[in-house]
C-alpha cells in the first residue's frame, strides 16, 4: 500500500493519523481483517531489492481516474466515445508511470526481475 496516497485519502477523517502515516516509517496495519505495509515508491523499490529483485517498473494503479474530474454520467456510462476512451487511457497510463504522481496511488504495482 503506497503510504502517500493513503494518506491523502485519510487526513479529511483524520488528519493526526495521516500525518503521522507519513512521518512513520514502513510499518504493517490492518484493514478489514487484511494485513498491509504502508510505504512510499522509494521504500517499495528498497524493500524488493533486498530480496533479490531488480525493479524495473513501478506504476500508480488507484486514484488516477479521480485526478481527472471527468463527469459522472461519464464514468458510469457503459458506452464511451472512443476518442475519449482512448485519451483517458493514455493519459492514465502515463500518469501511472510518471514519478511525480506515484504518490498520489493508494496502491503500486512493481515490476521485476529476480537477480
């Protein structure tokens, strides 16, 4: 879990705990009986290199779509205009992998290959 997004989300509820998510280092919390590390990128990268794991990739999979401000009625339409479904897309996958919003994702996807 990418502790930066979570962080965002949670300080309107509770600001003391996501400020002190922030400052915290890594450590596990539990969420609807699931257990989940809380880390920024850098500190995911960290972790998987010490096991063996070169990184080769890291993308922000959550919360991206909400950045957009696209409509309701949009999003929860089952028919897209294609040219906007293909900009969307575009404009996702390229926020997923740009560095200066991967801490804005509630969640990472890593990528790579052990060593």
């Amino acid at each position: 879990m990418n502790k930066c997004g979570n962080a965002i989300d949670k300080f309107p509820e509770e600001p003391d705990s996501a400020l002190g998510m922030l400052k915290s280092e890594p450590s596990y919390f539990y969420d609807e009986e699931h257990k989940y590390m809380a880390v920024t990128p850098e500190e995911a990268r960290e972790f998987f290199e010490k096991e063996g794991i070169k990184v080769t990739e890291i993308y922000a999979v959550c919360g991206m779509l909400q950045l957009l401000s696209i409509p309701d009625r949009v999003l929860k339409s089952r028919k897209w205009d294609e040219k906007l479904f293909k900009q969307t897309t575009e404009m996702l996958l390229t926020l997923s992998k740009e560095p200066s919003t991967k801490g804005f994702s509630r969640h990472l996807v890593l990528y790579g290959q052990r060593i």
